[in-house]
C-alpha cells in the first residue's frame, strides 16, 4: 500500500513537472502573425510558408501564422484592425499606399532588415523622407506580349529592336481590325490601371522619364501639346477597333484567356506578372505549352524624349505594425523572404522578376525561352520606377481611374474631355 | 426567513422575481431585462455604437496614429460645395431609387395579381418568379455581366436572333445603358418579394366584400382600383417604404457588376462611401463619414415625408 502511494506521487511529481515545463516552454512560445494577399496564387502562397516553416527552425518556440486575404478584404481588414491598435506584426503592402507611413502604422526598416539582398532601385522605392518604410518581394515590367504566329499571319514582320513606330502600330491595329481579330486583348472589368497600359507607356516615352513623373504629380498638365498628341494617337488606336467591345467588363483573367485561348488577339499588354496567369496548365486558365508567344517594345513616339523608356515597378511588399510587439522577429521573417534561396524559387516558380537578388543569369525548363527574351527587351532600358496607379492619390487617382484606365479607352471620351477631366482631377498649376 | 439572511441563491431568485410573488400574467421587470440583455448588448455594440461613431467621425478628421481633430462642419461644407462625384452619386441613386422602387412595387403587384387570378401554371411562376430573391447579390450580379457581355452574353445574342443588331450594345459600358441594365437586374432580383407579400394580403382580402362587388357586376378594373388596391394599401405603403429604404443604400450589386462606373454613370452614394474610405490613400474616416450622416439624414426625411404623404390610419410598422 505504501509502495502504491509513494509509486502514485512520484508519478503525479512527474506530471506535474513535464507539465509545467510544458507550460514553461508555451509561456516562452511567440506567435508571429502575418496577412498576405495572393490568397489564390498557390506558388506565392508555398513561397511564404517556406520562408515562415525556415524561420520556425532557425527559431524554435517561434510559429508564423499567416492569414491569406484577396486584395480589398486585406485592406479593409487593416484599416479597421491598425487604428484599433490591433492587426497583425507584418502585412502586405504595396507601394502607393504611403498612407500607411503618413498615419505612423509602419516602422522604418532600416536597421531592422538585411539589405544587401535587395536590388537598390527597389529599396528606393520605399524609401520616404530618408527611411525605408517596406521591404520589396516583387518586382515587375510593363510589357507587349503578342503572338507571333498571329502577326506573320497579318505579314508583318517585327522590328530588328522589336519596336514599332507610331503609324507602324496604327497600321497593324487597323490590318488586325480588318482580318477579323480583336488587335488588343484588355480588360477594366475588375482592376483599375490595365487599360491605361498604352496611354501611359505612349506617354513616357514621348516626355520621357522627368517630364512624366511631372505629369503624374500634378506639375505639368495635360494639355500640354506632347501630351494631346499622345491622346490624339491613343484615340486613333481606339477608333480603329484596337480594344474588344466588352473592354469594360472584361476581367483581368478573362483578358488573359482572351488573349491566348479564346477568341484570341494579336497583342496584350500586361505587367511581367501575366506569367502567374499564363504559365500553369491549361485547364486552370493558363496558356498552351505550344503557345507563340512573344514580347515586343511599346511603340515609339514620333519626337519622343525617351523611346528607350520602360516602366517598372515594385509590386508584394511587406510592414511592420508598429504596434507589433515582435518587431526584431518580424524583421527576420522579412529577412527570410528575402534570401537568395527564395529568390530564385520566386523566378522558378512564379516566372516572375523580383526585388530580391538572386544572382541567377541563366534560366532553365519550359519558360526558358520566355525569359531570354524578356531579358533582350530589357537591354539598354531606361526605367521609370512606378505605374500611375502607384503614384496618384485621392481624387487624381480616381480621375486616373474613370478617365485614362476605362472611359477613354473604352471610347467614351473625346481627347479634349479628356485631357479636360484629367486636369480637374490631378493637375496643381 | 429574513431577505437579507437568506442565501445568496434565494436572495438572487427573489429579486428576478421581483421580491414577491410575481402576477402570472406578466413577467417581472428584471426578468424580462436579463433576458433582453444579451440581445441588447449585441444591438448596442454592433449598430448603435457604429451608428454613434460615425456621426463623431462626421465632424472630425482622423489624423496619423488615430489622432481626432474636431473640424465641425468643414466635412459637410465640402461635400456640399466641392465634391462633383457626391452629387453625380446622389442622381444615380436617386434615379435608382424611384424607377426601382415604382418599378419594384408596381412590378410585384402585377405578378403577384396574375397569381391570385390563378393563371395556368401558376405555381410554377411563383416558384419562378421567386427564386432570384433567394440569390445573393454576388450570383446576380456575375450571372447578368455575363448576361450584358457584348461578344458572348444571351442579350445581345437574343437581340441578334430577332434581328435587332443595331440595338446590340455594352450594356455596362455605355455610361448611357449602363444603370438601367443596374435597374433591370435590380428588378429581376426582387419583383419576386414584393410579389409574395402582395398575394398574400391579396390572400387576406376579407371574401365578402370581394363577392359582393361580384354581386353588383363589379368588373374586374373597377374591382382592382376601387376594392383591391385600397385595401391593400397598409401592404403596398409598407412595401414602396422598404423598397425605398433599400434602394437609396444600394452597393451590392452596383459594386459587383460595375463598381461604380463607367465615368461615374453608376456610382451611387454607398459605393462612394466604400471608395473614400477604403480605396483612397488615406485612414482619415472623417470624411466619408459626413457622406454617411449626410445619406442617412436624406433618407430619414424621405422615409417620414412618404409616410406622412401615404398616412393612413392603420399604424404601420417596417
């Protein structure tokens, strides 16, 4: 009997002891809470639990747990959950909303995050009044795609620096329009900037890099001679049938499957990220392995300042709450994103460029080919960092919206309306 | 025994009872506030507080880390004086509201006449016609883009059937087209509810005096507008104040199908709100919550001068 008691307390005395080591070690454990968007692009989703499953084993006791949203429902969530003092330690951002430096709900990332690991073009984006506010994933160009096989059908032959005129690209628009094609697959059914796609590339190139970046802050206005004359081509292009008749409820994706499926266009405009849409199988939307697919330079400018001009810009960016009671862990989750190991399984699986050094100058498996040539059109670029979306705030941007993104590529607006209208919302002078 | 040298228990039953012998017929006070409470919580933290700030937001401006700056009327001055869009809203959603809701109304008594007259396969339409009212907005809305699509939706294809190719359009990008195809499908959601309600008080209408107007050869109109109708009007002013209500805070379906555009000719004040507060680059609520106030203010107005227009003297209750 007394051996059963003495036996019964040693294991209680054992219980109690892994217990409260137990209990110790959860005391200890620190929960880091990340909300992503990109909920339904499955390579970027498996990207950023690698990095949160490599910092979980580099720190033991530490879990990330991330909330993965849609775009809207992310920002909605933030703007209720930081004035609250709540939200999560990290957040997705993206580089237009400086708001979120302006209300003081992000810390600077200066000292906290390994920069050498960061292309410095896309560190400045970030950076706002000397700090650096948001660590860059992804990065993107805006591009021409269009299929070759379609443009050889219409016996036209691409450019030796793959770029065409002013009047070369009216013509193919109108030999396109003429041979029963739709000659631009796009799209503002869902998302306010595609449709601005070759307004605004038209536009850089023909002020160039200084003068467009005035534009877009309200410092030179849109009635300026160069920037008409780009409306005036622009509405050229929409007149001859350039865009498809449901080019205002057209979805983005729908764009895509428009463009390589059905019915099938000659060109698409598109940010480099078309490739997390086209380049999975077929059945889930994506483009055929067989696909001609090609990328061509936007159209020079007659007189412009900067034919050579291309846009690029910093897209999946990620904060720090400043709130967040965890702000030294949550600079190594952000530095776990941004290794060379993952940069490079950024490119290999979501076929997309990024902010991150990888030191990859070769490219291997099905897309090769695909990447070669975007590097080509790369060559002896001169970038403008930022879409417009990115750029304009408040009224402007919303002016951006209805005017230059849909109603006047959608044919709704006379140049002088519309040149107008851009003016009321966005220029300063 | 002592209340006061009761047990706790004892002494807590006592006071739900309100420390006597309850009447049978009615619950004591206390009783009937513990078992409000919960509910009253809930009301309270989930529609009057949110009702209360936005009205204190409305006359302020919320600046960086939440700091409240008391601003006074400025937010309504500029929405009144400077803000092209609110106004541009506000006629849409004024148009929306009063072709929507004779429409709705109007629409549903017709249906739901047909019904009551027994038509051939009647049972059939009510289930027809009430199916789309089971719908959320989200399905409506992505099933009639689909619908108003140029190249590949079932309008304009109809419409090419029948020979009527000029009449083929963007349905949704014609700043022209594109709140009435809102409206259309607004009503195709709803023409549904108002339609059961109306047969049912048409299913209420007391028989005799249905069938003594049958008795002195009351025909069919003269049946309708002078017997029918104004016995249904408790019915037909609850519903054209609820469609009313509804319809001046339409977002839903405007934000699936168009999301406001194209060039504003779809924005109604709701998704405005939306826009200002979430899509714009800034946290300060102030703003978009003087639209709210302003909004809500218009429609109390309304409400009480439609009520007060259409009184009768049966107390209505929405």
């Amino acid at each position: 009997m007394m051996k059963q008691i003495v036996t019964m307390q040693l294991a209680a005395v054992a219980v109690t002891l892994a217990l409260g080591v137990g209990i110790a070690a959860k005391a200890d454990d620190v929960t880091l809470t990340v909300w992503s968007h990109e909920a339904d692009e499955p390579a970027k989703v498996a990207l950023r639990e690698k990095a949160a499953r490599n910092l979980e084993a580099s720190h033991p006791g530490v879990h990330v747990k991330i909330t993965w949203y849609e775009k809207d429902g992310l920002s909605a969530a933030l703007k209720t959950a930081l004035p609250a003092g709540q939200g999560p330690d990290v957040f997705y951002l993206e580089p237009d909303q400086t708001d979120y430096i302006t209300a003081g709900y992000i810390v600077p990332l200066d000292s906290l995050v390994n920069w050498n690991n960061i292309y410095d073009w896309a560190k400045q984006v970030w950076t706002h009044d000397g700090k650096v506010w948001g660590m860059p994933q992804e990065a993107y160009t805006v591009e021409l795609y269009y299929n070759k096989d379609t443009l050889a059908k219409l016996g036209v032959t691409l450019p030796a620096n793959a770029q065409f005129t002013q009047s070369e690209f009216l013509d193919l628009v109108k030999k396109a329009r003429a041979a029963g094609m739709t000659p631009i697959a796009q799209g503002v059914g869902d998302r306010p900037y595609p449709g601005a796609y070759i307004l605004a590339e038209a536009l850089l190139r023909k002020l160039g890099t200084d003068d467009y970046g005035k534009l877009l802050n309200g410092q030179l206005s849109f009635e300026d001679p160069r920037v008409v004359a780009v409306f005036t081509w622009v509405k050229q292009l929409v007149d001859a049938g350039a865009y498809p008749k449901n080019f205002m409820t057209l979805k983005l994706g729908e764009s895509h499957h428009y463009f390589y499926q059905k019915p099938g266009s000659l060109m698409f405009p598109m940010g480099s990220f078309y490739t997390g849409r086209a380049f999975v199988p077929v059945d889930q939307g994506g483009q055929s392995p067989d696909f001609p697919l090609g990328v061509m330079q936007f159209p020079a400018m007659d007189g412009g300042a900067c034919n050579e001009c291309k846009t690029i810009a910093v897209g999946a960016s990620f904060a720090i709450n400043a709130a967040s009671k965890h702000q030294d862990l949550a600079a190594e989750y952000l530095n776990a994103l941004s290794t060379p190991e993952i940069g490079k399984q950024w490119i290999e699986t979501i076929y997309l460029q990024t902010a991150v050094k990888t030191g990859a100058t070769e490219f291997s498996g099905p897309y090769a080919p695909y990447f070669t040539e975007l590097m080509k059109r790369q060559e002896g670029a001169k970038y403008f960092t930022g879409m417009p979306i990115d750029i304009l705030q408040g009224q402007c941007k919303d002016a951006f919206v209805q005017i230059m993104n849909s109603g006047f590529p959608g044919g709704l607006l006379s140049v002088d309306d519309a040149v107008k209208q851009m003016n009321q919302g966005c220029y300063k002078g | 025994m002592a209340e006061s040298a009761a047990p706790p228990r004892a002494r807590f039953v006592a006071w739900l009872a309100g420390g006597s012998i309850a009447d049978s017929r009615q619950a004591p006070m206390r009783t009937i506030l513990l078992f409000l409470a919960p509910a009253l919580i809930v009301y309270a933290a989930f529609t009057i507080y949110p009702v209360l700030r936005t009205f204190y937001n409305s006359v302020h401006t919320i600046g960086p880390r939440n700091a409240q700056t008391f601003v006074g009327l400025d937010n309504f001055t500029a929405l009144l004086t400077q803000d092209r869009v609110f106004w541009k809203a506000v006629v849409n959603t004024s148009i929306f509201t009063v072709v929507g809701t004779i429409g709705d109304v109007l629409g549903g008594l017709l249906l739901a006449l047909c019904l009551f007259a027994k038509v051939p396969l009647a049972r059939t339409l009510r289930v027809v016609w009430f199916t789309p009212v089971l719908m959320s907005y989200v399905v409506v809305g992505i099933i009639w883009v689909w619908l108003y699509d140029y190249d590949w939706g079932l309008v304009n294809l109809l419409l090419g059937w029948l020979g009527l190719e000029s009449w083929q359009q963007s349905w949704l990008g014609d700043p022209a087209t594109a709140l009435w195809a809102l409206v259309v499908t607004h009503l195709w959601k709803w023409l549904g509810f108002n339609m059961i309600i109306f047969l049912a008080a048409l299913h209420a209408l007391p028989e005799e005096v249905l069938g003594a107007a049958e008795l002195d050869n009351c025909g069919w109109f003269a049946k309708l507008f002078h017997i029918i109708i104004p016995m249904l009007r408790p019915t037909l002013v609850n519903l054209l104040v609820l469609s009313f209500i509804g319809k001046m805070m339409m977002f839903d379906l405007v934000w699936i199908m168009t999301g406001g555009g194209p060039l504003w000719s779809t924005e109604t004040v709701s998704t405005y709100v939306y826009k200002r507060a979430f899509n714009w680059n800034t946290f300060d609520l102030g703003y978009p919550s003087a639209i709210a106030v302003l909004w809500f203010i218009m429609i109390l107005l309304f409400v009480m001068l439609i009520t007060r227009l259409l009184r009768s003297r049966d107390r209505l209750e929405f």
